[in-house]
C-alpha cells in the first residue's frame, strides 16, 4: 500500500508529538523517549478539506523510569496507559509512535493490542523488536528522525549511568 | 538441570502467592490474575535448615483492568512495577510466577528484564508467549494448578464480557 499524502501529514504530526514527550521527559531529568497512540479523525473522511488536525491523539506519554522510579512506564506503555479501556477495533485503527525503537514488552504490547502500524522516530540509539512486529504483520515504519537520534544521543552522552538502563542493556 | 527440593518448595510457595494476588483480585470484581517475583533467600545458601522462607518476594500484584480501569496493568507488569528499579543481575536470579499463562507484553517485558524462569499456574484458560519464552532460552514451567484454573473458569463463566477483554482476545 501507498503511503498517502493523509499518512504522511499524521506520520509527521504523530512522532513530533511523540518527540514532545520525549522533550518534556528530558526536562525533567528523564530518560528521553516519547510516544503517542493516534486514529485517523472520522471527520477527516466527511471532509478532507477541514481545518484541523485530521487525526485524534488516544494517549501520550514518556517514560517515567526516573520521575517514578517506574521499572514498567515506558514511553509506549505510558501511552497506552494514558489512553485507558479501547475497544479491540479501535486499537486496530490505530497508530502507535515512539521516539525509539521499541524494547521487547513494548513490542508486545503492540502485539497484545493488535495495533496494526508502528512509527519509530530512530533505531540507530537502540534497536528492540522490530521484527517480531514485522514478522507478525505489523507495518513498521522507521523515519531515521534527525532530531530523535540528536536527543537521545545527547542524553546518553551526558547521563551514561542512566542510560544503561534505558532498556536494561 | 534436576528440580531440587528447595525448587519445588519455592515454586508451591511462589505459586500460592499468586493465586492470593488472582483472588484478592476476584473479591475486587477484577479479572483474577496475579503474579509475585521472587528470588532465593541468600541467607538459605548458609544455613539450609532455618526456618522460615527460603526465599524473598520482590514483588506482587494482580490485573488492575476493571479496579483502575488499567491497560497495561496485567499481573505480572504490576508485580514488576511492585518490585520496583532492580539492578539486571537481580532480574537474573529471580522467578516470575503467575497464574496464568503470560500474554505477549507480559512475555516481553519477562524477556526485557532477562528473567531466566517463569512458573505458569496454567495455560488451560488461555495460552500465551510459552514459546517465545523458551525459544529465548527461558525456563517455563507449566504447574497446571486445579485452583488457578478454576478460579480463572469461574470468572470467565460469571462474567463472560470481562473476560474477552483478559488478553483482548
Ligand atoms: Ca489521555
Ligand atoms: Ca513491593
Ligand atoms: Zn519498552
Ligand atoms: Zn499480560
């Protein structure tokens, strides 16, 4: 399937949005990963034409491992925590984006809720389960973001300690 | 590797604090999963015969989907995030137990944090990442306690809507 003209303006809304997160978890002295789970709006359909955002944000977050002290809120679970209770085909209409490639319980909670496409900001910093994700049918779509890797790259250098246990590798 | 006896001790005890996290769960009106994570008591390895246990519990908890309203806080993510930041090496000493067979992000983060054993009250209710566990050189051991599959049966059967919503299934 073509990537639409539709994809690409959400593609590039999702993962700055996820990117904000990741940017506000920095700030707050976090490790900087953000992510975002997204639907395609319903009035995108009716008009196309409409002002506004042509999709709707289900939920967002970064990881918390530092601000909790958190060993399970990683960016995409945050996310999906955030968006509570869907029903199974909501998820199945949604994208889900994160600033890294997704470590292995991220990877299956994508799994777990059927979300059919994955947008990964970078996997030069870390690189988790993508092919589980591609080998179980998932669309994975990696952007090679500039502004991701320059981000995790800075705090990895500046915070090597912490950054040891990003993923716990 | 032989069960030795202070295995089969640990695993009953493990597996029992489980089924205690599922029923609490049960009397919430949650779904009735529960997890602890465990490891040897290093005081065992001096003096085999004290008493008291053998072992000590890092963490517990149970699904929290109906009590907070959770999608990420199956019973083993909320055993680890009860445990809290561990050092890896920790994580690679320690058994994860659970009453029923892990879904695919519960396997992932058991994957994630190298654990090395799961014990599985049982798979009857529903079947989840066994394979990934063991193809990733995880021990799994499958119990197939009465007690867990009939509390699980019980639940599905007085609430058969929560229950499609266990593992989204
Ligand atoms: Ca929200
Ligand atoms: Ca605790
Ligand atoms: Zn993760
Ligand atoms: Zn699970």
């Amino acid at each position: 399937a073509q990537l639409s003209t539709s994809d690409e303006h959400q593609d590039a809304q999702g993962l700055a949005l996820a990117l904000a997160q990741a940017r506000t978890s920095y700030a707050q002295g976090g490790i900087p990963i953000g992510s975002v789970l997204l639907v395609p709006s319903s009035s995108h359909q009716a008009n196309s034409d409409a002002p506004g955002p042509k999709f709707k944000v289900l939920g967002a977050g970064h990881n918390q491992r530092v601000q909790k002290s958190s060993a399970t809120l990683h960016a995409e679970i945050a996310a999906l925590e955030d968006a509570g209770r869907l029903k199974a085909e909501v998820y199945r209409g949604a994208t889900l984006y994160t600033t890294l490639s997704p470590c292995s319980m991220c990877t299956g909670a994508a799994l777990l809720y059927g979300i059919p496409r994955v947008v990964i900001g970078e996997n030069v910093n870390f690189v988790g389960g993508e092919d589980l994700l591609r080998a179980q049918g998932v669309k994975v779509i990696v952007v090679d973001d500039a502004d991701c890797k320059a981000l995790m790259a800075k705090f990895i250098e500046e915070k090597p300690e912490v950054s040891l246990s990003i993923h716990l590798v």
